[in-house]
C-alpha cells in the first residue's frame, strides 16, 4: 500500500534541493564575476595601447608585442626544463624537475592593475567610474559589490583541478577561445608532492 512521505521529509528533501540551488547560484555568480574582471582588464588594456599607439604615432615593434593568451612559466634556474612542442605548434610538453609556477595572461594583467584593483579591494573612486564604463549598465552592480568586498560569492573545494600536475604539463593554445572563467593559477606544484597515474600524451 502507498503511503504518502511525511511533511518531515518533504520539508528536509526541500531544504537540501535549496542548498543545492544556492550553492549553484554561488558557483556561476563567482564566474560571472571572474568574467567581469577578466573583461575590465582586456578593455582597459586595449585602451591603454591605442593611447600608447597615439602618443608615438606608430605601432609599437613586432618584437615587443606579447598576444594574448598566453601563459609565464617561472621556476628556479638551475630547474632542467625538456620542451616538446607539436608540429603543427598548437600543443606543449614541459617536463621539470623541480618546483615551478604557473601565471596565465589573467593573472598577470591583473598584478599590472589593468583590472583597476578590483579583486583586492584597492578600487579608487577615479577607478570605480572607469571599471562601470567598460561593462554594460546591466552589471555594474557586480562591479560596485566587487570594489567593497561585499560580493555573495563562495568558494567550494575542487574548483581548480590540479590533476596531472605532477612535474609534467601539457598545454594547448588557442588564439580565439578563453576558458569560461579561469580565475587564479594554482602557483607552483612539485614533482614529488604530486602521485598521479595518468601520464598526459606526447605531442604528434
């Protein structure tokens, strides 16, 4: 014979699908806000070479322009480094022997204050008004609860994924996609402090 669930069961079932949601609604406003700051960066950048552009009257030299993305490797410099890269140039195996780190594009654009310090809460007013002029009216809010650290956001465990960072890392680049939100580089991994089985694949 069925039997209806009680209300205390209903209620808790409920209880646990709102936590769910919530955390969900925390993960992708987290990402939202990421994306944010990765677009105030970009625009603030792209402005800052067009004024350089207009000052010196010629773009800058083809030896001195780093395009994006782009990622710095940074180890000691005694770390012996094997490079394997693809033929075709798209795919890269790095292979250290020692601890090294790890900054995307991203990050470094951010340590140059092209997201106006935004993330660390170092926004000046000047700088509040510039970050709002470079997103849609739409989410100037998320901008506004960035600059006071009053943003709803949550960090939960597992958000980055440092498997098969075990001394061995293969990467493959991409002139016209970014990741939907990248956040922060894990900065530095160790041979000996990681066990992973998978070994990635070697380059063609």
């Amino acid at each position: 014979m069925y039997s209806s669930p009680s209300m205390q069961t209903v209620s808790f079932n409920l209880k646990v699908e709102k936590q769910k949601r919530l955390k969900r609604i925390r993960q992708k406003r987290t990402q939202l806000e990421e994306l944010i700051l990765q677009q105030i960066a970009f625009k603030n950048l792209v402005q800052r070479n067009k004024v350089s552009e207009t000052s010196s009257l010629a773009p800058p030299p083809s030896g001195s322009v780093i395009r994006l993305p782009f990622i710095i490797l940074n180890t000691d410099v005694r770390t012996v480094i094997d490079c394997s890269i693809s033929s075709d140039k798209c795919e890269y195996l790095f292979n250290f022997d020692n601890t090294f780190e790890i900054h995307d594009d991203i990050e470094i654009l951010k340590r140059m204050g092209m997201s106006l310090g935004l993330e660390s809460g170092k926004c000046t007013a000047d700088n509040l008004v510039v970050a709002k002029s470079l997103i849609p009216r739409s989410l100037e809010t998320y901008v506004i609860g960035i600059a006071r650290g009053t943003s709803q956001t949550s960090s939960f465990p597992g958000d980055l994924d440092s498997a098969s960072l075990n001394g061995r890392r293969s990467f493959s680049h991409s002139s016209t996609a970014l990741s939907e939100s990248r956040g922060q580089t894990p900065s530095s991994f160790n041979e000996e402090e990681e066990d992973d089985d998978d070994e990635p694949s070697s380059p063609e």
